[in-house]
C-alpha cells in the first residue's frame, strides 16, 4: 500500500514537473527596469523603464522581422510562412507560403530583408532551407505587390546545409551590399575550406552577382562570393552606427563535436578575416585567426543581433542586442568602439527561448520567441512578438 502511494505521488509529481513552465512570466504592461550602474568611469547609467508588450501570439517560430518604409511588417515563421502586419493588424493567412521550404529541426524559412531602396523596388529578400542535392539553404529576392510576392528571382542557392548548423542571416550592410552568414552544415571541415560556401559569410550585389572588390575575387581554388571564413553557425548580423563595423553573433560548439560545450561568440567581422572554426574556439588564439570579442560558457545559443539606433530608449542608443536560445534572456552589451563597456542580461527566463531581435521605426523593440521550435516548453500563447516599449 505505502509502495502504492509513493508511486501516485511520484507520478503525480512527474506531471506536476513536467507542466510547469520553468518561466516566471510577466503579465502584460508590467513594467522593468534594466540595472543602474553608478557613475563610474564615464559611462554613468541610470536605469532604464519599459513595458513589455504583446504584438502577435499563437505563432509557429518566428524566425524574423522587417520593417517596411510604410509602416507595415513583414515576419517570416520558420515551416515557410511569410506574414504580414499591416496597420498594426496581423493578417490571418500568410501572404506567402514557400513552396520549396524544408523545415527541420534547426533550420527552414529563415531570413527576412528589405532592401535599401524598397521604396522604389518594392524588393524584399528570403533565405531558407530547401532540399537539393542534400539540404541546401538558397536566398531568393521577391517584388512586394499588393500583398503579394511576385517575381522570384534566385541570387543564391547550393549553399551546403543539414537540420542544423544553415544559419542564416541575409542582411544589407552600409555599403547596400547584401550580407550573408551561413552554417558549416555540421561538417567542420567546410568551414576553413575556401571552395565551399558552408562557414563563411557570404558579399553580394542585391541581383546575386559578386563586387569586384571581394577580398578572394580571381584567387584559385577560393569562391568569389566569400567575404570572411571560419565561422560555425552565425545567426546575428547587425552594423554598428557610426564605425560601421559589422558584428556577428555565432553559436559555439555542442558537446558531441568534442571540443567542450559553451563558446558561443560575438565577433567584430571583418574583410577577408578567418574566424577560427574548427581550427580554433572559446578563447583560442592562432596567428591569422580571429579570438572572438566575446565568448559565453555555458552556451546561451545567440540567434539575432541588433544595434539600437533610435530615440525611444536614448541610454540604449549604440548598444548591442541578442536574443538567446537556450540561455532565455536577451543579452545588451554597452560598446565604446571596438571596446566592450558592461555587459547586461534583460528578460532573463521570463519569456523562454528568444530569437530574433529588431528595431521598430518608433524606437521600440521587438523580439520573438521560439517556444515550439521542439526545444521549448511552450505556454499556450506562444510563439510571440513581443516588444520593449518606453513608459510615458
Ligand atoms: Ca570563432
């Protein structure tokens, strides 16, 4: 009978267990606050006060957002969905599903951006994982008409891929040249290979075709189309103002690959520079290779990466931001230059897995959960976009 009882109750406990959300959730408009820091050095931090807002719930993983010069917002949902807000109102049916989409464990539709000069060209650019010779990711551009994407036209493709490790983040830098971070598709070895697109991140014109000034153009064996190699699985992709220095954010080694856990990395990514995988990781140095800026044992899995440029939250201006996977939080590191200032943990375990993170043209900040991507414990909500909003 005793043996009984302790049974029911472990089992009872199992469920108990087993249907809590590890989260403590806050209700919505509930307000916080970031950490005050004192006025040392310079850099004196009042603490900073927003709400939490709910933009759109019961989504399937968002992957990304786009902001339209028109007020509209395009998101991408990782089994292939393109989806519109338009004057603050989400539609209910995609505007596009991808056709080719293959969805899988870490990969599927990914990257969403508009190009420069949307306005006139109505362009908009998808990266995704489709099946070709294996798992492959490609980037294709789309004209935007009347809610609608018309006229693929495919700047990219046979990018080596897998379930897990593509990536992808197809982005315009300063320079209006297109972008692209791509995953060692969990072959080490296509990382440092100069043949391969697989590790690298990729430097376009927005039709698809290679600048003459990329750093490997007319060298043997090495693809035109790189710009720096060595990276693993970068996921975040973000100029900072003023120095237009690209940052990248990259997920760092699982424990099955046999180099430790952890070592997850921010790097400053720049022209033709190696980027250490599989060579080097963590704090690792080699001659010709770069040691990331910053690097974070245990794993936070880094998805996104953002530079707040505007004027709702002026003590944020100039700070990088990331959504965190598996470490629940969103990361904001305070920069001066190339020179790491403070670091600061916001939302911590409070909405789970947090992917992409982006700037709203009010200033406020959007992210977006990613609770049913089979590694989270999704609330009945989830997925969502939430975002930072000031208090009045
Ligand atoms: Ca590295």
């Amino acid at each position: 009978m005793k043996l009984i009882v302790f049974q029911m109750a472990f089992f009872l406990w199992l469920i108990a267990v087993s249907c809590t959300r590890p989260s403590t959730r806050l209700t919505e408009s509930e307000i916080v606050a970031t950490e005050s820091v004192p006025n040392n050095e310079s850099n004196n931090q009042t603490a900073v006060k927003f709400r939490v807002e709910t933009v759109a719930s019961g989504l399937e993983v968002p992957w990304a957002i786009a902001f339209l010069p028109d007020g509209n917002v395009i998101f991408t949902e990782r089994p292939g969905r393109v989806r519109l807000i338009e004057k603050g109102k989400l539609h209910n049916e995609p505007i596009y599903t991808v056709p080719d989409v293959e969805p899988s464990s870490e990969s599927g539709l990914m990257d969403v951006s508009v190009h420069p000069n949307f306005s006139e060209n109505k362009f908009l650019y998808l990266a995704y994982a489709y099946r070709g010779d294996g798992n492959q990711v490609k980037v294709l551009r789309y004209k935007l008409a009347d809610n609608k994407l018309t006229e693929p036209k495919t700047i990219v493709e046979n990018i080596p891929a897998a379930p897990n490790h593509a990536g992808t983040r197809a982005r315009f830098g300063p320079d209006k040249k297109l972008y692209i971070t791509t995953g060692d598709a969990t072959d080490w070895n296509l990382a440092q290979k100069t043949d391969s697109l697989a590790g690298k991140t990729l430097r376009l014109n927005d039709d698809g075709t290679v600048p003459p000034d990329n750093p490997f153009v007319n060298k043997k064996n090495v693809r035109p189309e790189i710009w720096t190699i060595g990276h693993r699985n970068a996921q975040g992709l973000a100029w900072q103002p003023g120095s237009n220095l690209m940052f990248q954010t990259e997920h760092g080694p699982s424990g099955f690959e046999g180099k430790g856990g952890g070592g997850d990395e921010v790097n400053i990514v720049e022209r033709g520079k190696n980027y250490g995988w599989a060579e080097i990781h963590h704090q690792q140095t080699r001659a010709g290779m770069v040691t990331p800026l910053l690097e974070y044992s245990p794993s936070c899995a880094p998805a996104s990466g953002m530079f707040y440029n505007g004027n709702a939250f002026s003590e944020f201006k100039g700070n990088f931001f990331f959504g965190c996977l598996r470490g629940q939080r969103v990361i904001r590191v305070r920069l001066d230059g190339r020179r790491v200032v403070a670091q600061e943990n916001l939302l911590e375990k409070t909405f789970g897995r947090i992917r992409e993170i982006a700037e709203a043209p009010d200033g406020s900040i959007w992210f977006t959960t990613s609770n049913r991507d089979g590694r989270g414990n999704a609330a009945k909500d989830d997925d969502r976009i939430l975002r930072l909003a000031p208090i009045k």
